[in-house]
C-alpha cells in the first residue's frame, strides 16, 4: 500500500511538472514561434510590413480577415475628420450616462471599467460627464466597446462607412453596430421561440443564427442599436441580459461575423497616419493625440519620434495594425492578424506579440528573416 502511494505521489509530482512546464512554454514570448505559425498556418495568418516605403513582409496580405478591434482606427480617423470640420468638437462633453446605455457587462475583458477608474484617477470627469477626445482615447487605448458603439451613434455610421471608401479600401466589410450584436440571440429567441433557457429551444436560436446572411445580421444589430440609444435602453438591456443565456458557442458565431478586411489595408493606414502627410494638419492635430498612446510611456520617448497602434481579439481572434517612426526617422507600418485559432495558439501569440513588434522595429536581422519568409511564399 505504500508502494502505491509513494507511486501516486510521483505521478502526481510528474503531472505537475507537465503542467507546468506547458504554462510556462505558453506564457514566455517567442517571436519564432509568431514566424512559425505565420508559415505553417496559411489559412489563419496573415501579415503585411512596410519599412521606409519598401514592403519587407507580405504574407497572404490580400486574405481577408475579422478585425476585431482593429476595426476602431477606422472610427478614430473619422472623428479626427469631423473635428477638422468643426461638426464635432474635442471638447465637448458627454454624460456617462449616456455611454452605459452601450456597455455590457463582462464582455470586454474589463476596458470599460478600467478606462472610466483611470478617468477618475486623473479627474478627468466633471459633473458625470467627460470630454469626447478623451471617450475616443477610451475607445484606441482601453478598447472600449461601449465608447466604440457611443461614436458609431455620434459620428454616424454612413459617415464612418463612407470613410472607408474615401481611404480607398477595396477589400474592407461595412463596419455595424458590433456591441448591439451581442443581443441578436435574444431578438432571435424573442421574435421565434420562448424561453432562451430551454435546451431546445437554445439550440434552435442557434441554428437560427447560422442560417442569417450577413445583410440580416447587421440589419439586427442596427435595430438593437437603435433600442439601446433610446429611453428605454435599461429595461432592454435588463430583459436581454447576455448572462443568462450566453455560452462559447455565441462566442465564436460573434467572432465569424465581425468585419473583415486585410493586412494590407491596415497597414497602409498605418503608413498613411505615419508619413505625416497624407492627412491635413487639421485632422492630424485630432489624431494623433488619441492613437500616439505608445507615446505617453518614457521608455518610448527615448527611441521614437512618434508611435501608434490598435489591437483587437477574442477568443479566436487577435488582430494588430502599427506605426513608428524612431529618432533616426525610419518608417515602420505593420499590419498582423490571426483567426480561428485554439486557446492554447491564442495565449501564446498574445504572449509573444509585443516581442514580435519590437524585433520588427529594432532588428533587421529580423526583418530580414520576415523578408525571406515572403520569398518563400510567393
């Protein structure tokens, strides 16, 4: 009997060792594994990389993909555009209030709530209201959602919409009411079958929401949009609530359905915000502020002149798009996405990105190793 402890002992010491072995290879960034996977993994990669206006890294960059919260540059220029025009202004105020009827609990990793603590930390909210340049910082560099979905009412979603065409995107999905979205499996429920609780009939949403064409699905969330900017926007959300009937399943149908473009666009967006000249001094004056975050940290104060960036992800998702310029003025425009990826590939890629950017900006060795990794897949 001894014998048979001390020997679950071991095992059980060998198991824990496994495990944390297998932490620890995920947790610890690798920019090769980035490289690997972006060669091994065509249909879940992609990658487009201008240095100085010569393309160093172009991997299936014409292959659309689900931006995330990527997406929200787009909304960033588009206030930038307005307030150049005088049809908004950075410092008018808006009632916190007003941005809640947008915010759904637990579903963007904290953003809101930890964008709205570092408002108070920095008394930044006067007499329960905050300024819009800073509810759009709140959107690029805490990647609120309800901020996200609060600009998409205030600038207009036609407007950002035509945006995308005035930047010459060819190959980028409309942008719709993400946020609202997450409430389709209960207009769904609501409008067909009765108690979203119900195994059954939670299954029949579900293939409900598989059938609906991508035309359907945004003309849903735009309705819901609607609801949630109206007076009665409590009592929906209180009757909606996501909490009671939501599971990975609706998870990953809100990842598939999300717009999508490609690494090529981003990142010649990237560029564009990066040259200092493709918009004009008026709209650059609104823009950077809001998307130079990176800037506001010393250590970057000591080796670039100017540096922005948007990430986005999901459970499935993870989408990057940056810019730099360093004090010797070299030009660096990334655009980087992954899709449908596992929890594990998902970890490790969060885990190693930041050390894949920093390669990228710092080393050419390793831009080099990015340029023959294109070669080798043209």
């Amino acid at each position: 009997m001894t014998l048979v402890l001390k020997i679950l002992g071991i095992a059980v010491i060998i198991f824990l060792v496994i495990i944390w072995g297998i932490r620890r290879w995920i947790y610890t960034p690798s920019t090769d594994y980035v490289l690997k996977f972006l060669e091994e993994n065509k249909e879940k990669s992609s990658l487009y990389l201008i240095q100085n206006g010569e393309v160093i890294g172009d991997i299936r960059s014409d292959q659309n993909m689900p931006l995330a919260s990527t997406v929200k540059t787009i909304i960033a220029i588009e206030y930038a555009e307005q307030a150049a025009e005088g049809l908004v202004t950075s410092n008018e105020t808006v009632q916190i209030s007003v941005l809640e009827k947008f915010y759904v609990p637990n579903t963007d990793g904290g953003a809101h709530n930890a964008w709205l603590e570092r408002m108070k930390e920095l008394d930044l909210i006067q007499n329960d209201t905050v300024r819009l340049e800073e509810i759009v910082k709140g959107m690029i560099q805490f990647s609120s959602n309800a901020n996200t979905e609060f600009l998409m009412m205030r600038l207009g979603l036609d407007q950002i919409n035509e945006l995308i065409k005035k930047l010459g995107l060819d190959n980028h999905e409309e942008i719709y009411p993400f946020v609202s979205s997450l409430y389709i499996p209960y207009e769904v429920k609501s409008n067909n079958y009765g108690k979203i609780t119900s195994k059954q009939e939670h299954q029949l949403v579900k293939e409900t929401l598989k059938d609906l064409s991508s035309v359907e699905w945004k003309e849903l969330a735009n309705q819901i949009h609607k609801k949630l900017k109206s007076n009665g926007a409590s009592i929906y959300k209180q009757k909606a609530d996501p909490s009671t009937w939501h599971d990975s399943d609706f998870d990953r149908m809100f990842s598939e359905r999300f717009s999508t473009s490609t690494t090529y666009n981003y990142a010649r967006i990237m560029e564009k915000i990066n040259s200092r000249e493709y918009f004009s001094s008026e709209v650059q004056e609104h823009l950077h502020p809001v998307m130079e975050g990176l800037m506001e940290n010393p250590a970057n104060q000591q080796w670039l002149k100017h540096a922005g960036q948007k990430g986005g992800s999901t459970l499935y998702i993870l989408t990057k798009a940056l810019y730099a310029t360093d004090k010797n003025g070299n030009q660096t425009a990334l655009a980087i996405f992954f899709n449908q990826l596992n929890t594990y590939e998902s970890i490790k890629l969060s885990s190693s990105l930041n050390e894949f950017e920093l390669s990228v900006l710092r080393d050419s060795q390793f831009r080099d190793r990015i340029k023959s990794l294109t070669n080798n897949h043209e």
